[in-house]
C-alpha cells in the first residue's frame, strides 16, 4: 500500500527538516522556533515555485503530492473542492 513517504512531498519534507531537527542527548528530537522559520520558508519558496513551472500542468503537479497510484483521487478532490469555491464566489 502505498503512503505520503512514497510521494515527492514525503521525501521533500524529510530533505528540509533533517538538518534542523535536532537531538537531546537523553530526550525526544526538538526543533528550534528559528530553525522551524527557515525550514518553512524554504518548503514555502519550493512550493511557490514548483506551483509555478507546472501551474499548466495539474496531473504532474500532484504526482509530485500524492502517493502512487491515487493521483486521479487527488485530482477529483481538487476539482470538487474549485467547483465549491466558485459557487460561493458566485
């Protein structure tokens, strides 16, 4: 079965956080408000730009977020969830 780990946003996130989380000798991991900013900020500034090389092209765009194989269910959610939005614009 497959999970978020399988999918590109899996494997960014890990790429992003593991050089700022940090260990306790004796504890849990922990994550420093500071460190936390400029992780974000750099998902952020991927995210922005991964949306706008492939904003013509919705089907690549979520192969990147969604596990294999449940791109079609990513793709009907977001259609339903526009189609919403815009009654309400309405």
């Amino acid at each position: 079965m497959a999970t978020v780990k399988d999918a590109f946003l899996g494997f960014a996130a890990a790429q992003i956080m593991a050089p700022v989380v940090k260990r306790r000798v004796f504890g849990e991991e922990y994550l420093s408000a500071n460190d936390y900013m400029v992780a974000y900020q750099g998902a952020y500034d991927t995210g922005v730009a991964l949306g706008f090389v492939l904003r013509n092209q919705a089907s690549e765009f979520v192969r990147l977020f969604c596990a294999p194989g449940h791109e079609h269910q990513l793709l009907d959610y977001l259609h339903t969830l526009v189609q919403s939005e815009l009654v309400v614009l309405q």
